[in-house]
C-alpha cells in the first residue's frame, strides 16, 4: 500500500495539514493501490507563501541560469523515466508504450523550453520604444488526469523559463505519478519556493490558489464546466490565465485519400490514449460514396486492436481511469444507440474476458448525424463517430459545426488540397496525413476549446507581462 503524506513547499517535502485522503484504484484490477492525503486551504496559502519569498530573486535570474535548471530538470525527469512510466501504468492504466511515452514527453518539455529560451528577445522595439517582456509572477498550474505528468512539465517549463515561481496543483487521481515528477524536480535543485506542487481536491485546494491575490496568472487545462468556473475566479483580481479545455476534433478523409493508410491513422487518431485525449479525432468524416470501403476497414482495424491490463505491451487500449468515468462512457454508447446511430464496432459493457477493470469496447458508430448528442460532445473514450459528407464544402461545415475546436485532421492524396482545407478549418492544429507533436508550435484551441497556446515561444510569451518604455531626450 502506497501512502502520500506529503506536498512539495520551500524546496522540502513536508506534512500536508489537510486530514481528508483519497483512495488511489488500480482502474485495471480495481484494487486500491494506496492513499493519498488531501492538502486543504491552510497548505494552499502555504505554497503560495513559499512561491511570494521566491519570486522578485527568481524573476532576477538570467535566461542563461533558467537554461542551466531546465537542462537539470531534463536530466532529473529522464533517471524517473522508468518510475513515471510504471506509476502511469498502475494508477491511470495507461499501456505500456503510452506510459513511456509520457514519461519521454514530460522530460523533453523542459529541454524543448531551454531551446525556446535560448533564441528568445525579453526585449524588443516598436516604434521609437523599447519593449520588455517580464515574468508575470506567481503562476498556479492545475493538471487534469488523462495528461498529469505532461501538463505538469510543460507548463512548469514556461513557468521556469520566463522567470516565474508556482504552485502546481495537479489531478488529485494522478498522486503516484505526481510524487515521482515532485522526486525529480526535488533533485534538481531549484531554488526554494521556485517549484510548490499540493495535491489537493480542485474545489478547496484549486480554488484557495484562485482566489489568491498573489497569484498573478492560471494555466489550466481540463473539463469546459472546471475551466469556466476558474475563469470566473480568476477575472475578479485580473489574473492572466490560460485554459486548456475539450475538444471533439474533426478527421477529414478526402476522397483522394489513401484509404489503406489514412484509416487505420483516423481510428488511432480517435482511440489514442485509450480515447481519453483532448485532441481524439472523435468525428470521422468521409466522402459517402467511399463509406462502405471506409467501414470495412475500419471494422478490420478495430477488430485488431488490443484491450487489456495495460502492463501487456501488445495493450493499445487501456481502462478508462475511474469507475465513474467508465459509467460515464458507457451513457454516451447508450446515447448513440437510443439516437439511431448504426453500430458499427464495440457497443455497451466490458469486452469479452475482461471480468474486472474499467475496460470499455473500442465502439464506432457509423450513419452518425452531427447533430447527435454522441457527435457534439466530449466522450473522453474509444468511441468513434463516422459521419458521411456529400462535398468538401459540406465537410469542412460539418467539421467546423461543433462548439470546440482544439484538433482537426486532414488526409488527401494532394498536399495542396489538404493545406487549402486545413486554412478554413476553425481548430488550433491541423495535421495533415498523420499525426505528429511539434513541441515548438503552439498548442491551444478555438471556441469551447480554450483560451491561449502553450508550447514554444507562445507559451512562453503566456507567462510575460508586456512594458513598453518610452524615453523622451
Ligand atoms: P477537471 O476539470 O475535472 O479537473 C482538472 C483539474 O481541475 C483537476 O486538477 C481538478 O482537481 C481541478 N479543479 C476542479 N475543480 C476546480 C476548481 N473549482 N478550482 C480549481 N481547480 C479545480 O478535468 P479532468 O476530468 O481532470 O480532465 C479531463 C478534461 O481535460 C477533458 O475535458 C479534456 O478534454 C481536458 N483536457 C484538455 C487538454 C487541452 O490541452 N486542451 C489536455 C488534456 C485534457
């Protein structure tokens, strides 16, 4: 039985005042892995107590002693690697490639951050001023769980490297991950107070931080319902802030397409961190005179794609992280079958010879109507919606139909057409014939998606207050 006691304030590890703890379940087995205990409002005012002292000498710093602790931070999250991938596997039921690549991921942001940093211009001109870019000030970082490790890095990174102190408050279901992010960035030897990570329920922990009048600046990712409610908060004492929220990502496949390829790429694109991703390409949309060929190869894909104990390297899809999301999944199949979508793959209960766990049928719903409850909201699972258009104009409507607009994907065998699509598309990325991350380019979404961009010289940009300095002779 794993127990965490602790959160992370003025460089140490110290006892959490909180008394309320939170049982930590293995999602695949069910079994309960540990607890964590629950940082309350007194722990809350701590860390960012401990973030106040460090700030004005953290602030000081040079870019070139920012690169030098994220080259450290890199270097620390790198030894964790096989500690992160395994706590990923245990406490969320990520499979193992995922987990380790996460782990990969939450390492890498913090050189992809010394590398933005290294080119940077904290000052500029316009007109005959000068302009600087300075650190914001004290930054409350608030992780979801389907991305815990991730989010924590990435956005500490551009924390770090623009001169800010924080106070990260990640998923309270992620604590095993956590504590092996919080060892390593212990180990790298920040100055006190730069890093302060409490574990902690969002609605007392999450909205101490806030509230906070020191607080100068949110990033947030998570659920639109969370995200709203932190920006109310937030606008009250003109916090700067940024929201990472959901999606219901478009995968255009144009008749031109290499259905062969492009196929089996859309159907990993929706079921990729076992569905639980903002950015699954939950919609599929194809030309309908090719919908036929296109179900039959995505039945053939599906029908391939391992769920189970995500410890088994052949597993491509793991549990869903919490009985209670799994239920939630689960009304969503429920919905497309009441709403006349024709199945297609998968369908309601736990796969066959999966007894325990919160194991869900990789489900794909075809004929889907966009005005289908199961195609305008987030489903957060391996559940993928085919709907058929007649013309390009009418897929890039029904692609662009949707209140989010965080991820889209196009595949056509004409690089220009794909290019000319991806421009009228409302999304924050677009990839074009398969998937890749660029760590560089900004990450962020239209519409319910968000507010802001993370990543490269945006995200970085985020945690930059802007004063422009006008000398007269
Ligand atoms: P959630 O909103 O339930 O929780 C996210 C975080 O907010 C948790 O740390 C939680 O403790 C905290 N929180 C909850 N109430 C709070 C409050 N009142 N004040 C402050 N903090 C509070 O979201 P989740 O279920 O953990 O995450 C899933 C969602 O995240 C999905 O909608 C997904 O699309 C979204 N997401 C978005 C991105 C992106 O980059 N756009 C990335 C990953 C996940």
């Amino acid at each position: 039985m794993q127990e965490i006691d602790t959160f992370y304030v003025d460089g140490r590890f110290a006892t959490s005042h909180g008394r309320a703890r939170l049982a930590l379940v293995n999602p695949a087995t069910e079994d309960v892995l540990g607890h964590v205990l629950l940082g309350d409002a007194h722990d809350a005012l701590a860390a960012v107590a401990s973030a106040r002292r460090a700030q004005d000498a953290f602030a000081r710093t040079t870019p070139a002693e920012r690169i030098g602790m994220l080259k450290r931070l890199h270097a620390a999250l790198l030894r964790h690697g096989d500690a992160l991938r395994d706590a990923t596997i245990e406490e969320y039921g990520g499979p193992v490639t995922r987990s380790a690549w996460v782990a990969a991921f939450a390492a890498s942001t913090f050189l992809d951050a010394a590398h933005t940093l290294e080119g940077f211009a904290f000052e500029r001109t316009a007109g005959d001023s000068t302009v600087r870019l300075e650190p914001v000030g004290i930054s409350v970082l608030i992780t979801p769980w389907n991305s815990n490790a991730g989010s924590i890095c990435s956005k500490l990174a551009m924390a770090i490297a623009a001169g800010c102190t924080s106070v990260v408050k990640p998923s309270e279901l992620s604590a095993l991950q956590t504590r092996v992010v919080a060892q390593a960035i212990h180990e790298a030897g920040l100055p006190p107070g730069v890093v302060n990570i409490l574990n902690g329920r969002g609605d007392v922990v999450g909205s101490t931080l806030c509230q906070h009048p020191d607080v100068a600046r949110i990033s947030f990712t998570g659920s639109n319902g969370t995200g709203l409610a932190i920006a109310r908060l937030a606008i009250e004492s003109m916090k700067r802030l940024s929201l990472g929220l959901g999606g219901k990502s478009p995968t255009l496949v144009l008749a031109d397409a290499d259905f062969t390829r492009a196929i089996p790429a859309a159907v990993n694109a929706a079921f990729q961190n076992s569905g639980q991703a903002c950015i699954a390409g939950s919609r599929l949309l194809v030309p309908r005179h090719r919908l036929q060929e296109a179900e039959a190869l995505i039945a053939r894909h599906v029908a391939q794609l391992r769920v189970g104990p995500p410890d088994d390297p052949d597993t491509v899809i793991g549990p869903m992280a919490t009985h209670a999301h799994w239920q939630r999944v689960q009304g969503y199949i429920r919905a497309g079958l009441d709403e006349g979508a024709r199945l297609l793959a998968g369908g309601l209960h736990r796969p066959e010879g999966l007894q325990k766990g919160y194991f869900v049928r990789p489900t794909v719903f075809t004929d889907v109507h966009n005005g289908m409850t199961i195609a305008r909201e987030e489903i957060f699972g391996p559940v993928l919606c085919v709907i058929p258009f007649d013309d390009e104009n009418e897929a890039v409507h029904i692609a662009n139909d949707s209140p989010y607009g965080l991820h889209a994907y196009v595949f056509s065998g004409d690089q220009a057409r794909a290019l000319a699509i991806a421009g009228r598309l409302q999304a924050g990325r677009v990839a074009i014939n398969g998937f890749r991350h660029d760590p560089l380019a900004p990450f962020g979404g239209y519409k319910a998606s968000g507010i802001g961009r993370e990543y490269g010289s945006a995200g970085l940009e985020s945690f930059l207050e802007t004063k422009a300095i006008l000398q007269v002779a």
